[in-house]
C-alpha cells in the first residue's frame, strides 16, 4: 500500500545544492552514476548511487536511517522543469522517496497523484507501477531496506 506523509523528515530539508554537485562529480568520477536525458532540449536528471554522501547529505541519510533502519540511498536530482526521469516503471524492492529540494508529482495506475515536497515522504511497495512528473529543479533521496546488486550500502 502507498503511504504518503507530509512533513515527515525535517533535516532533509537542509540538503545544500553544493553538497549535491560534490556528489555528482565523485559518482562521475567512479561511473556510479546515470546520466538520464530523452534529448538536449530537456533537462536531465542524475541518479547517483554511490555510497559517498557529503555534509548535509549524510545528516540527512542519518536522519531518515535512524527513523526507517534503511541500509541504501540513492540521490536523484534534476536540473530543470519537466526534466527526463525514468518515466513510468516499477522497483523490484520497497522504496522510501523523500523530497529534499523542489517538488515532483508521482502518479500512480491505482491510486491519486502525490506532490512530494521536501521533507515529505512516500513509500513505494516494489511491484507498483509510479511515474515520477518533473516540475522544478529537484533533489530526492529514494531509500530501500535491501542492498541492490551492486551492495551499494552507505558506509557508517
């Protein structure tokens, strides 16, 4: 079941835009990132899977671990309105999504749409179908409960 919650995470908040580019150019520097763009005319957006999370990125991995005993994370973070994402698809595994900086719509097959802005959370049950709408620049973090097989869990 779809659990969305307002307001749920506040450090999260807090994420800086400069610790997001630190990320960004060390998950370039190790190819532990994907570069996701349909054409030049639309901003991209990064998924960055790396374990390495600067200041307040790794106050805010603490913040939701501690709450939710998460053992991965996952920085997505898009450049522009209407950015490209992954479009409509499923996990294979739980997700937690907490919004971080600007908003994104995710819409479900079965269910209403949710604007997660930062510090809100929704849970994602694997095997549900979600698309998420781009509708300005953005930082979200996605956690799950099982390491992917590339075990990229977040050094304590």
């Amino acid at each position: 079941m779809i659990k969305f919650t307002r307001n749920h995470f506040k450090i999260v908040r807090s994420i800086e835009w400069s610790d997001v580019v630190k990320k960004l150019a060390f998950d370039f520097d190790n190819s532990t990132v994907n570069f996701i763009a349909d054409k030049p005319s639309i901003p991209p957006t990064f998924a960055m899977h790396s374990n390495f999370v600067p200041g307040s990125i790794r106050t805010a991995y603490d913040e939701v671990k501690n709450a939710e005993n998460i053992i991965e994370m996952h920085v997505y973070a898009s450049l522009g309105n209407s950015s490209s994402t992954y479009g409509r698809h499923k996990d294979v595994m739980d997700v937690l999504i907490v919004g971080a900086i600007g908003s994104v719509i995710y819409k479900f097959d079965d269910s209403p749409s949710f604007t997660v802005d930062p510090g809100d959370s929704i849970f994602i049950p694997k095997g549900v179908y979600h698309e998420p709408q781009i509708v300005e620049p953005r930082v979200t973090l996605s956690f799950s409960w099982e390491a992917t097989p590339n075990n990229n869990r977040i050094d304590s």
